[in-house]
C-alpha cells in the first residue's frame, strides 16, 4: 500500500501537528477497504503518519478527509507540471549522465531535439524552487486490447538528479502524471524498463513477458529450403503493404501496439531502428515484411517482422529471409525480440522489460491468464 501526498492547502504544516487533509490530497493505490491506522510514508521530504481512515475505490473519489500527524519535514516543496521548453532542456541536460554515454553534451542535445521520439512526447517534471529534479515523457499511443482500440500512453526516460535521489521524486511524477493519464482519457500506459521492475510494480505495474533471442544466420536459414528474395521498402501513406501485414500478424494478439497511418509516419521516419524489406517468395510474391538493422559488427538485430500468422510456411520463409540478410551483411548471428510462437531459443531480457498499467477500473490486464502470451511487443515500438 502506498500512499502519495499529492497537493497541499490551507495553513503551512508544522512537525508534530495534526493536519486534517482532503482525500484529493492523498492517493491510495488499493482498491478495497484498508485500515490506514499507524501507517508511516515519506513523500519527498515529508513524513506523515495517517490517525483512522477507511478508504475504498468508490469514496476515495468522494470529498473525504483524513487526519495527518506530520513526523518530521524538511522545508522543500516541490511542483510538478508540463515541461517549459527552458525546463525541458535541463532535463535533456540531466539525463545525459545516464544516457548519454561516452557522446558529449552538446552532441547528445543535438541527437535528442532531433528524435522523432523526443519531439512527439509530452514533457513533465518535478521542480524543487526552480530547480529540474525529475523528469519523463510520455508518447502517444493507441493499443489493440481485445478487439477494441483503445487510448493509451507510453512512459519513457524517468529521470531524478543524483543529488535529489532516494526522496520518491520520480515516484511522486509518475504517480501524477498517471493519474492526469487517466483524467484525459488515457486507458493503458506501457513503459519499457532498464531497472529493477519492482521498483514500477510498487507503482501499479504489471512485469509483462520480456524475452530476448540471439541465434547463428544458418539455424534461421535451414528453418526453410524455399527460395526467397528480399527488396528494400519504404513506407507509404498510399500504400498497404506493410499496414496489412502488420495487421495480420497481429489479429493473434489481444494486445499490441495498434498502428495507424500518424503512427506509421513517426514509426517509418525514426533513426536507428532499421530498414524494411519485404520477403518475396520464389514465385515472387510478397509473404511478409522484416525491419533490421546492423546493431554492431557481425551482428544484425530484427526490430519487426510481419506475415501471415495462418501460413507457417510464410513464417518459415521469414527467419529464412532474416538469415539470407544476414549473410549479405557479414553478420554471424541475428538478435531480436522473436514472438512466443517463434522456434527461436529465448531468455528473458534484462533491459527493456515490458511493463505495463490500466489506467481504467473497467480494463483489466489480468482477468485473462492468457492475455500475456497473447500480446506482444517490438523492439522497434521501445522509447
């Protein structure tokens, strides 16, 4: 159970006072009944203890109030809020020592006000006085749920300044910026992450599966003695051929990224993903798509594949495809994120692990036990 001071009103807060508080002030994760007596939580730099409250998911919603006895504070405040274009600076200038690798500030600045990803992401931080403390974005998306096509978000490169870490900065962020999610209309969000996954399942996070392969071009290669040839393809607007492929690879699925025509846009334009190539078969007719790119020497990585789930020998023809690329590019082996159904060998990733989180009482993501081995997720779909 957690529980997140969110906004404060009415006189200053004191040590050792009791404050009483509206629930809009306090967020209880759980949706049942909980006895909240002796229950202790540092937000930032406050630490409240809650007296006697019953809260449920119906009247947590409801103008209700509980008693706070305030244990210690410190005099730091903080606000959180979309990102000024100034604010949004220094959280590129932020992140850089942990993203930005050996590529200096100035050339990692430059890369990131030129990402299609970074431009088409809305901009929250947490700001202690004016300082930029934390910081993420969220994408736009849409998800294929169940048949339905649902309205969703994507959260990607949360971020707290060393010097303000440990206070539960980034926590207090995601938790809002979540529940604006939700107040917009927003019904899943997916996040892809490079920590430990508990650390976003105390958020309300479901660890979703999150396997990696690598495999020799020649086991991808003898997976089918047919003939096939690949042409390199760009996607059109005017031009079905990649959107139907993806469509029909992904009717299996109860949850997927769904991709319309802005989506394929941003999608086909954004850099260090790959390129695409459909397959053609020996009679020289197209049996799918795969997107690949070199990721270091001797290795090729498959970001997407798309064909005709119905047809296995379409999927053979695919990783044979895959293999045959290889080759022409000198690499030995092939890495990727291969569907569940793939007879490619998996381990689970250690980055990059899909999580996600309904943002709607009324979306469930557990109901079906089956539900997590009827998605998936490409590595060119990762923010």
């Amino acid at each position: 159970m957690t529980l997140e001071l969110k906004r404060l009103s009415g006189p200053v807060l004191r040590e050792g006072r009791i404050h009483t508080l509206t629930i809009g002030a306090l967020y209880n994760r759980c949706n049942q009944a909980i006895d909240l007596t002796r229950h202790y939580e540092t937000v930032g730099s406050l630490t409240i203890k809650c007296g006697f409250c019953l809260l449920s998911s119906e009247r947590k919603r409801r103008a209700s109030q509980v008693s706070c006895l305030v244990a210690s504070m410190s005099s730091a405040t903080y606000d959180i809020h979309l990102a000024s274009s100034s604010e949004q600076h220094a959280a590129y200038v932020n992140v850089h020592e942990v993203w930005g690798g050996n590529v200096p500030l100035d050339d990692f600045l430059s890369h990131r006000y030129q990402s299609e990803t970074h431009n088409r992401a809305d901009w929250f931080v947490l700001t202690v006085g004016e300082k930029v403390v934390s910081s993420l974005g969220r994408q736009p998306l849409q998800f294929q749920f169940c048949g339905k096509i649902l309205k969703g978000c994507g959260i990607g490169s949360v971020h707290t300044h060393p010097d303000y870490r440990q206070k539960g900065y980034a926590a207090a962020l995601l938790r809002q910026v979540d529940q604006w999610s939700s107040e917009q209309g927003h019904q899943i969000s997916l996040l892809f992450s490079d920590i430990d996954p508990g650390y976003y399942a105390r958020l309300g996070y479901e660890r979703w599966p999150a396997d990696a392969s690598i495999c020799d071009r020649d086991m991808l290669r003898n997976l089918s003695d047919e003939a096939v040839r690949l042409e390199p393809v760009q996607y059109q607007a005017d031009d079905p051929l990649l959107p139907t492929f993806y469509q029909l690879w992904h009717r299996q699925d109860q949850l997927c990224i769904h991709r319309d025509t802005p989506y394929w846009n941003y999608s086909s334009n954004r850099k260090n993903v790959g390129s695409f190539f459909v397959v053609l078969d020996e009679r020289d007719d197209p049996v799918g798509y795969i997107r690949a790119r070199i990721k270091e020497e001797g290795c090729l990585q498959l970001t997407e594949f798309a064909t005709d789930p119905d047809q296995p020998q379409s999927q053979r023809s695919i990783y044979r495809a895959l293999g045959v690329l290889a080759a022409e590019w000198e690499c030995s082996v092939v890495e990727g994120w291969f569907p569940a159904s793939s007879r490619v060998p998996k381990k689970p990733r250690e980055q990059a692990i899909t999580m996600l989180r309904s943002l709607n009482q009324e979306v469930s993501l557990l109901d079906d036990p089956d539900l997590m081995q009827k998605s998936h997720f490409w590595m060119s779909d990762a923010f």
